[in-house]
C-alpha cells in the first residue's frame, strides 16, 4: 500500500480545518436587547451602548452570525417602572420590555450616574424585573458621567446588581465622561467588551443552564413569568402563612 503523499496530506488536514471551524462558528441568529437609561435626546448612555451593539454585530457576523438588535429606552417607560414599583401593576409597555428581554441572547445595559450611582430609573427597571428572568445571560455593563471621577461606579454598584440577578456580566465593563470619547482606548474597552459579550452568545450558556440545570436554582413561587410552580405549598409553614392551622 502507498503511504499518502504530501498533497493528500494537505487537503485531509485543510478539510479537518475547516469542520473544525465550522462546528466552532455554527451559524446562528441572537438577540441582542439595549436598554438605555438615558434620558436626555441625544443622550451619551445611549450612543455608547450603540456603538457596543454596532461593533458587537460586526464581530458576529465575522463570525457567521446574524444579531437582530433590540432597544428598551426607559426613559419611554418611566411612568410604567413607576406605577410598577408602587402598585406592583405591569402595563403592557412594561410588559413588552420584559418580554423582550426574556427572549434576549445578549443585553447591553447603559445608565447614567447621578450622585455617584446609576440612575433611578435604571435601577427601579431592573428592580421590578422577576429575578429569574435573566439567569445566565451575557451582560455589557456601561456607565456615563460628567467626571472621570465616577469611572468605578460600573464595577461596584452596577455590576453586583447584576451579579443578584445572576447574570453573566462580561469581564471589560464600560464608562464613558466627556473625555474619553476620543480616546482611542474607550475604542479598545468597547472592542474587547463586544468579543467577549459575542462569545458568550456563542456560547450558549444560558440557553443549556435553562435546558440542563434550571432545577438547581432557587426560585421563589410564580416566578419566571409564572411557570415556576414546583414549590411544596403543603407544608406547616405556608398552611400557616395563608391564615390557616396546624394540624
């Protein structure tokens, strides 16, 4: 028998290559959901958490992925959030920005710092969320700030918030003051935080965490918009926190 020659050799090692690229860059379609705390028009938050998705989209499709890009402008929703904190009332504006990110691969979450701490309204958004909605999806924290003095606010208010709604926050988080947008090192930390925010994606992490190991988690009753119903209610506790007696 002849042992293979070189050029055979060649195209068996390049057609290996290339499955191998293949099944690492599956083509795929994710969602990607911008929420901006933003409030003035235009509005820094928003155009840094834009420029995050346009680049997040173009390293996607190097890829061979297709990223549909989705907005959630709280600014628009801000009475909704309000009546939601007070009354425990979901509208259907508010409704439909939960959904959508419900359905999100990939967010990208943009506030403004006011007194040395994401906005309000940013933080009321993400306080009235259920907390199951978005375990284990990949998150772009970014901040914007009339100083450079609030650069770490990203890192230690925003970041531990999400950590609670057991997210999965990317590594490069985001800031932006007045100075910095030319820079080309804010170019770079949105470059970076994009890829990684990507490869999350790709990686399909949540989606296996749902699918593999949605049991393990803890879980209050009613949540994940009301199908998590698997709590023991017939127990001394609840028949005691309902009014009722024990036997």
């Amino acid at each position: 028998m002849n042992a293979p020659n070189s050029a055979e050799q060649f195209r068996a090692e390049q057609f290996r290559a290339e499955q191998f690229r293949a099944e690492q860059f599956r083509a795929e379609r994710f969602r990607l959901v911008v929420v901006s705390a933003g409030t003035s028009d235009p509005s820094s938050t928003r155009l840094l958490a834009d420029r995050t998705a346009e680049r997040a989209v173009g390293l996607a499709a190097g890829h061979g992925h297709t990223v549909t890009v989705s907005v959630v402008d709280l600014r628009e929703i801000a009475a909704d959030i309000s009546t939601a904190l007070v009354s425990e009332l979901i509208t259907p504006k508010l409704q439909q920005a939960i959904t959508v990110l419900g359905e999100a691969d990939g967010i990208i979450a943009a506030a403004p710092v006011y007194k040395a701490g994401p906005s309000g309204l940013f933080t009321s958004f993400f306080g009235v969320l259920d907390n199951d909605l978005l375990i284990a999806k990949p998150v772009v924290i970014a901040a914007t700030a009339g100083t450079a003095r609030h650069a770490l606010v990203a890192d230690s208010s925003m970041r531990p918030m999400f950590a609670y709604l057991r997210t999965m926050t990317v590594p490069t988080s985001l800031f932006a003051a007045p100075e910095d947008w030319g820079d080309p090192a804010l170019a770079t930390r949105i470059d970076r935080a994009a890829l990684e925010l990507v490869l999350l994606m790709e990686s399909g992490f949540a989606r296996k965490i749902k699918d593999e190991s949605w049991q393990n988690y803890q879980h209050e009753y009613g949540s994940a918009g009301g199908t998590e119903t698997a709590i023991d209610l017939d127990t001394d506790l609840m028949r005691l926190a309902t009014g009722g007696s024990v036997p």
